[in-house]
C-alpha cells in the first residue's frame, strides 16, 4: 500500500475537506468526464445526501458544488474570483466552465438537499446530472466524498475491498499495516521517513519532493500567522469569535516574565492550532492534515517543534511529515479519516497520531517508539464524535485541535521515555477506532443531529 505525502497533505480551502473541497473535486471531476462525453449538454443538477445534506450548509457545501461546476478547483482557488462567479450565476442562472458550453444552472432550482436515507456507499454522497435541451439526463454520476479530500465514484468506491483505500502499492517499501512497517524498518535499517521518502521517489524526483513538502510546510504556516492576526467574528452565525490573535497578544506579553507558569506552553500549542482553524471556519486557505476538520494540529506541533525546542532544526520537517503521513495513511486504508464516517476520533485522531509520530520521529524516537506515539494519540482520542454545531466547523472543532496538539506532543514525550514497547499496538488501536466508527450512531457522525449540536444553541 502505498499515499503518497502529498495525497495526506493537500492544499485546499475552508471549512471542510469532505464537504467543500471534496464536492468542488467531484465536479471537476464530472465536468471532465462531459467534456469527454458524445453529448451535447444544455444544463446541469445536483443533489446532496446524506452528511452532505445535514452540515452542507454549514460546511459551505452548496457553495463549493455550486463553484466547483463552475470550474473553480480547491488548489488554485481564487476568493475574489469566486465571489465574482457566484455572483454572476445567481444572475444569469448558468455557468460556463473551460471547454465545455454555457450551461443552465440555477442553484435555487437544480441543486437540492437530500435529507432522506443516505446513498449506499458513503455518508458522503452526492449525484450529478447533465441533461439536454428538454431537460432529459443525458450522463449521471454518484460520487462520495471520503474524507481528506479524497473523492471516489460509485464504480470506484464498490472496488476498494472492505472500504479500504485503493492505493498504489508498486514501491520499495508497501507496507499496509504498522507491523508490517516495523518489520520492513528492521529488515532495512531505516527510518519510516526514509522507507516513506523512497517510496515517493518512486514517483518523483529529490527536487520535486523537497519543493513539495517545502511549499506544504510554508501554505501551513502562512495559515498559523495569518490566523493569529485575523480578528472578527466567524461567518455562519455562531458569532464565534476569533480568539487567537488576543492569546498571541496575552503570550508575547507575558514572554521574559519570571512568574509564568510551565503550562503556558500548552497555550501556545492550542493557539497555534486554533489559528489554523479559525482561517478554516473562515473559508480560507488551508492544508488538509488529513482533513480540514483536524487541519490544526499537525501544523501546531511543527511550529511548536521549531520555534519551542532547543535544537529544532527546520532541515527535519520533511521527516517530520514523511513520517506523519506513513501514520495518516495506515489509519485511511485500515479505518477512515472521515468524521461523516468515524466520527472525530477518525479526524483529530488521526491527526493526533500523525503529529504524535512526526515529532518522536525528529526527535530521535526508533521506529518502535514512533508507532508507540501514534498509538498513544489515537488511543486517547477513541470514541470521539462528530457533532459540530450548526453544521459549522467552529464548535467543538476549533479548540478540538488545540487540544488535540496538546496530546500529540504528550504522546511523543511518553513514548520517548520508553523503549517501544508497550501493550496496545498502532494496528489494533486503528481497528478499534473503525468497529466504533462503525457502531457509532449516525447522529454523531457529522450529521449535527446529536451530541452537542442539539445541546447548545445555535442561533
């Protein structure tokens, strides 16, 4: 098996990574599939189901459906562009996307919200049309948004066996399983950033590679200093606040002082994190870390690593999330990234795990003592639900990654002070996370229908 770091890293926008920029990717998608069409297409429709439903307004579903057949791409999205965009449909009631005719689309009218029984394959499901001048379907395609961005159609989605992910697996070292990539660590002699930076190799050249996660690092932490000056109120009418800017503020204060206290520094994990996140809930630019939903803690750890630990070196943040992501895709190819599938436990979680690992990793931990982190953070994060309120990603979501950042650094630090060894392996913490996942009521699976959705109010 074989995700590459930069289908665990993605750079994307806000709020959610399965419901906006995995309905933008499933448009895309369709639009290329009718460009390649024999019709001749006059207008389009879609239909959301499922969490796409429940949380797509929310989460700004309709808004990225809406510009995504309008040919706009989560990796090259354009704010002011959009806006323009959005504006214009709404007016003339058509999009016009590359190579392809200027086509009906009125969003009041052809895109509409399914809050009937989901679409069989996923949570997040979703089905688009194109019909021709009499308004009959001419091509149709249902697509799931699986979480992290990744999106699979129908097809694509009943040939991944059991629901595990369809990965490449033509690479040096093709491990699917945390015990598998311990024993090829032995075998080999290296580290799991080593065993993940020749697998990508395999694909892309040295220049590539480190340009790559070069440019991902840097869209991250663009994303933590903008959050920490951005002030306001969040769209979605929460009226949540932006706090990070004023704990920036109350932290830089207090530096050089004598009386601060030891835990501060857990402060500054969770503003690093909560920064990032505020940026997401605003609808800005941000890197999935697996998901939008838990973009806030890898990042947060990174940062903390160098600008908190003597002797960090910004030379080690590719191992950091090479290693990070060796994590992220055993627990999407064994379990799931997807809070509409596993709840939050399989997206701070797994983000948790990921950190926890990167930072043992650049810290000297042996490859047993970095799955021991990865374990550690996930373990404390089973059972976690999904349950934004109002469909926004903002509450509990927000501090949920501070907290999250919080863990993973405790897990790497539990884990160095070990030998590796230790009861509960990184594999059957992943299967335990996919059986709750899967008799986790659907009410707390991103669906804002229980949990604290319906316990606090939202308006």
């Amino acid at each position: 098996m074989f995700l590459s770091v930069f289908d665990m890293f993605k750079v994307g926008i806000g709020p959610s990574s399965s419901h906006t920029m995995g309905p933008m990717v499933a448009a895309a998608r369709f639009l290329e599939t009718l460009r390649q069409s024999p019709f001749h297409p006059k207008g389009l429709k879609a239909s959301l189901h499922g969490s796409l439903a429940f949380t797509g307004i929310g989460h700004a579903t309709d808004r990225a459906t809406v510009l995504g057949l309008a040919g706009f791409e989560p990796q090259s999205y354009d704010h002011d562009k959009a806006e323009a965009a959005l504006a214009a449909i709404r007016e003339t009631k058509t999009v016009t996307p590359p190579g392809l005719p200027e086509l009906a689309f009125d969003p009041a009218s052809d895109l509409s919200f399914d809050f009937g029984p989901a679409l069989p394959g996923h949570a997040n499901g979703m089905m688009l049309k194109a019909t021709d001048g009499e308004g009959d379907v001419i091509l149709e395609e249902i697509y799931y948004s699986i979480g992290g961005g990744f999106v699979l159609t129908a097809a694509e989605l009943a040939e991944a066996a059991g629901g595990a992910s369809k990965a490449r697996a033509d690479v040096a070292y093709p491990f699917s399983t945390a015990a598998e990539m311990l024993e090829m660590a032995k075998k080999s002699g290296l580290s799991i950033a080593e065993m993940k930076r020749r697998n990508e190799l395999a694909f892309r050249s040295q220049t590539e590679l480190k340009e790559g996660i070069g440019r991902i690092w840097q869209v991250m932490s663009a994303c933590i200093d903008r959050g920490m000056e951005g002030s306001g109120i969040l769209p979605g009418g929460l009226k949540v606040r932006r706090r990070a800017k004023g704990i920036h503020e109350a932290l830089q204060a207090e530096r050089g002082l004598n009386l601060v206290a030891p835990h501060t520094i857990n402060d500054w994990m969770s503003l690093y994190a909560m920064a990032v996140n505020e940026e997401n809930a605003a609808g800005g630019q941000v890197v999935t870390a697996p998901t939008n939903g838990a973009a806030g803690v890898v990042p947060a750890v990174i940062r903390y690593y160098l600008d908190h630990v003597p002797g960090a070196s910004e030379s080690k943040v590719a191992d950091f999330m090479l290693t990070a992501s060796a994590i992220g895709g055993l627990c999407k190819h064994n379990a799931s990234i997807s809070g509409a599938e596993c709840g939050c436990q399989a997206e701070v979680g797994s983000a948790a795990a990921m950190a926890a690992a990167g930072l043992c990793a650049v810290l000297g931990g042996t490859p047993e003592q970095v799955e021991n982190a990865a374990e550690i953070a996930l373990e404390h994060h089973l059972g976690m639900t999904c349950d934004p309120v109002k469909g926004l990603v903002q509450v509990p979501c927000i501090e949920r990654n501070g907290l999250g950042a919080i863990k993973a650094v405790s897990a790497a630090s539990l884990a160095l002070r070990g030998d590796g060894q230790h009861l509960v392996s990184l594999d059957a913490c992943i299967e335990t996370m996919r059986q709750t996942g899967h008799d986790m009521h659907e009410k707390y699976k991103e669906t804002s229908l229980g949990g604290l959705a319906v316990n606090v109010p939202n308006c």
